[in-house]
C-alpha cells in the first residue's frame, strides 16, 4: 500500500518532488524519536540527534543503507514491517513522514539541500528578524482561567514572574493588565520553572515528551538573552546564580545538565540520579548545586565541576522541593511522603525530619530566624522552626497550592494549582528564633545566662505548642514536636543541673 502510494503521488505531480534531506526530517524525528533515542541516554543504543549518530548504527546493528530504505531497519520498525514497532505503544507515524524517510533513504541520505549562498543568507537575516520580533514582550492579556502556578518568582520591586501560556509573565502576579504586567512569549506549550537571580530570570519547560528548553531573560526591560541547549522532553527542574555565572536545567533524562550563564556553553553534566530529577536549587554562596529526584534522592555536586559531595536519602520519597538557609550550612526538602527534612551540608546528615502535611509536602522556602516554609496537599502553608518544634499557619488555600517563592524582607508569593498568585508576609508571624543545630549540641561552652537563656525561649514555645496540639488533636505532627521539645528541654536541664553540681558553668 505505501508503495501504490506513493507511485500515485509521484504520477500526479507535473515535476519531480523536491529532494528530502535529513534537515527536512528533523522535526519528524523530534516528534516522533528524540524522547527516547536522543544523546543522553539512547535507548537501543540508537542516538537519533544527528545524521552520524544514526548511522553508527545500534545494539541491533547498521540502521540505514542508503539509497535502500527497504533493506533499512530503521525504515522497516517506523513502517511497522518489523517489530518492534516504531514508535513503541503507538500507532504508525503519519503516512506523508513516512514517505518522507523513504525519500531520503533512497536519495542516498542528504544531510541538507543545497541553496545558493545569496537564498541562504536571505533566510538566515528573515529567520533573525522573525525570532527577535516573537521574543518581544507585549501587555499581559486577561485570562478568563490562568494556568496552574507551578513556579513563581519574586523580583526584587515586589512584582512575580508566573507561566502563562505558552509565555512568562511578568507583573502583580494575577495575569491582569491592570498590574502593568507583560508576557514574554516563550515558544513552548508550558513554562514550568521561573527562576530569579540577580538582574536575571531563568525560564524552563517545554512539550511534553517531545521538547525543552531554558531561556535566560534580563528582568528591567524584560527581554530575551539566550537559550541554554535543547532537551527532548519537559524541563522539570532548572536553577540561575548570577554570581558564579552558572545555570542549571534537568528534568525526565535523569540528567543534570550546567551552563555558563554568559555565553550559554555546556560546563558540565551530572548522570549519577536514577529517576526523574524534580527540583535543582544553587547554594546561595554559589558553591554546591541540590537535585531531588523522585526516588527520593538528593544529590550534593560541586556546582563548578560537578563532583559529587553527598547523596542524601529520604527513604524513597520523591522530592518535590529544595530550599538552602541562608548561609548554606544547611538545605530542607519537601517530599511526598509528607516530610520536611533538614540536612547538614558539610557532613551530609539529617538533622531533622517531621511530618509536614498530610497527603505531601509540595514546597519548602527558607525564612529569616532559622526558620522554614513549607505547603501541601492539606492546603496549608505552615513556619516551622529550624527543628520543626514550633508551627504557625499562616495561611489555609481553597485550592492546592503548588509553589513558594519568597523574599529577602519577608515578603512571600504562593502560587496555586487554580493559576491564583496569593502574597502573604511572614514578618508579621512572631515565632522565636531557634537554633540551627541541636539545642543540645550548641550548648556545650556556653555560660550560665545563655544556657538559662535557651531554657526559657523552649519552654515558652513548648507551652504554645501544648496550646496548639490540644486545639487540634488532628493534628499528629503538632503532638510529636511537642513530645520532641519536651525532650530537648529535659536534656538541657539536665546539663544545667549537671553544671551546678560542679560548681557552675564556664564563663
């Protein structure tokens, strides 16, 4: 039949039809192959990203013979003639591509037309002009239902970057003109990561098992700088640090990929994760980079070279978050499992875990004070202290609330699976500042005032817990941080009494 085919085609045209070359084939193979045969991780063995890689051939042997497409397994698995079938799961490509691979099979495999140098250079210069006019912002339209928040960054001016179809916005937040906002077009069906750095914002996403990529954009005026790379499937996990000059992309190839933020150049790439990687935060000194995966890995690297510094385990619960404190001693996840879990990012261990929000734990945000954020399936947005012995809601959503984004004076944006952007200011909630560390482990040293200094600020939190758990008996993870003061408070005492014993404590 598809030879009938295309016979009939080749009588019913008055000319001989123009030539197929492997540039032509090029969006047919993104569609259709690249997810899986791409240069990361070629599934068989087949790197489909070039006409070389695909005539090195694959675990199965030489894919194309030129000028005969029906002695090429490649043709053969498309054409589903030979099994597997290509693509797996699907039904045949379209006949009309399908023709296309056979016409240049059997022109010998051209790698691209030839065009008179004066054509080439007048497509180049209206191939330029078109890119930049798409590029150009333009007044953000209203949405009659905006979509899902699922990444928001706050600018320094107060203003949040959010996804919009198919473009960035930039403004109040809502998606409405009337917050002189704008929309930067970003050329892909979904943007799915909006980072902030500097005078810099970092947007990632793409297609669904078909494409992605990451653009850089310069926030005042908001305009486009540069892409990093092209992946083959949706960016899910990205990250900008203006001040190493470093940025980082990943998502389903399990594979971390750094640029220089400068010029766009591939500094290094990370293949040490073992599923899909959900979130990439720099430290804020810019030395170490964080990717969680949803195996319920957090791998530590080296954000210059990409060696390996720590692999953190979360028991197998994917990790939807990340978020470094402000010095970069210590990093939080968020993970499905419900849990908030703080690291040491020197040694590499937990030092604290408690269950969050029931359902999961979507996102965690560092706040001033040692203290954490962090949002769930429960709908709720809740501070913790470094310890997560104290809580606060501060906000309770009608909808599921998907990502934090917050600021250096307190400030701080959600934003929701419904596409609404809700600010809140985490300065007006009034929780103690806890230590970083183990109350028991900063004690050691420390004199009389300051010990019975700590004692007090704990049973002080600890009374509001108590408070806190009895109101809401629901609530398991309140009993549990109470019992877990109680203990801290015990040993502190203890080391108090222990003191005076001896004759008091060091001065």
């Amino acid at each position: 039949m598809l030879e009938a085919i295309f016979l009939c085609a080749l009588a019913a045209g008055q000319t001989k039809p123009p030539a197929v070359s492997f540039e032509d084939l090029k969006p047919v193979f993104k569609k259709h192959c690249l997810n899986c045969h791409n240069g990361e991780r070629p599934r068989g063995g087949l790197d489909m990203t070039s006409k070389a890689s695909i005539l090195s051939g694959s675990d199965s042997g030489v894919s194309l013979t030129a000028g005969k497409p029906r002695e090429s397994l490649l043709f053969r698995m498309v054409a589903h003639i030979d099994a597997p079938h290509m693509p797996p799961n699907s039904a045949r490509i379209p006949e009309s591509e399908l023709i296309m691979i056979e016409r240049w099979i059997s022109a010998g495999l051209p790698e691209r037309k030839d065009l008179p140098k004066a054509a080439t250079v007048a497509m180049s210069a209206a191939g330029q002009e078109k890119s930049m006019e798409k590029l150009e912002s333009k007044p953000m339209a209203p949405a009659r239902r905006l979509p899902a928040a699922v990444s928001v960054a706050l600018l320094p001016d107060g203003s949040v970057a959010r996804p919009l179809a198919g473009a960035l916005g930039i403004g109040d937040g809502t998606g409405s003109p009337q917050g002189g906002g704008v929309a930067v077009p970003f050329g892909e069906p979904e943007v799915r990561v909006v980072r902030a750095s500097g005078p810099w914002l970092l947007m990632a996403g793409g297609e669904s098992g078909k494409s992605g990529k990451a653009s850089l954009l310069r926030v005042s005026p908001p305009s486009h700088v540069r892409d990093f790379g092209e992946d083959f499937d949706t960016i899910m996990a990205a990250d900008i640090h203006a001040k190493t000059d470093r940025v980082a992309t990943a998502g389903t190839s399990r594979a971390v990929k750094v640029y220089k933020l400068s010029n766009g150049t591939l500094s290094h790439t990370i293949k040490d994760h073992i599923d899909w990687i959900m979130d990439a935060r720099f430290s804020p000194e810019g030395l170490l980079l964080a990717t969680g995966d949803r195996s319920g890995t957090t791998l530590l690297t080296e954000s210059e070279t990409g060696a390996k510094v720590h692999a953190l385990r979360s028991g197998g619960a994917a990790v939807h978050s990340i978020a470094w404190r402000a010095d970069s001693n210590a990093l939080a996840t968020a993970a499905a499992d419900g849990k908030i879990r703080v690291w040491d990012a020197h040694h590499g261990g937990e030092i604290a875990s408690w269950m969050a929000h029931d359902g999961g734990a979507m996102a965690v945000a560092a706040l001033a004070g040692n203290r954490w954020l962090s949002i769930g399936r429960d709908r709720r947005a809740v501070v913790w202290s470094a310890l997560g012995e104290v809580s606060a809601v501060i906000e309770t959503f009608t909808n599921s609330p998907l990502s934090i984004a917050s600021g250096e004076d307190g400030a701080i944006v959600f934003g929701l699976a419904s596409g609404e952007i809700i600010k809140a200011d985490t300065g007006a909630v009034s929780l103690p500042a806890i230590p970083a560390a183990e109350p028991m482990a900063k004690t050691a040293g420390m004199n009389s005032d300051a010990r019975a200094g700590i004692l007090k600020t704990l049973e002080e939190t600890a009374e509001r817990m108590k408070n806190d758990a009895a109101a809401h008996p629901e609530r398991k993870e309140l009993a549990e941080s109470y019992l877990s003061l109680c203990r801290s408070i015990v040993l502190l005492k203890a080391e108090i009494l222990k003191d005076q014993a001896a004759g008091g404590s060091p001065k």
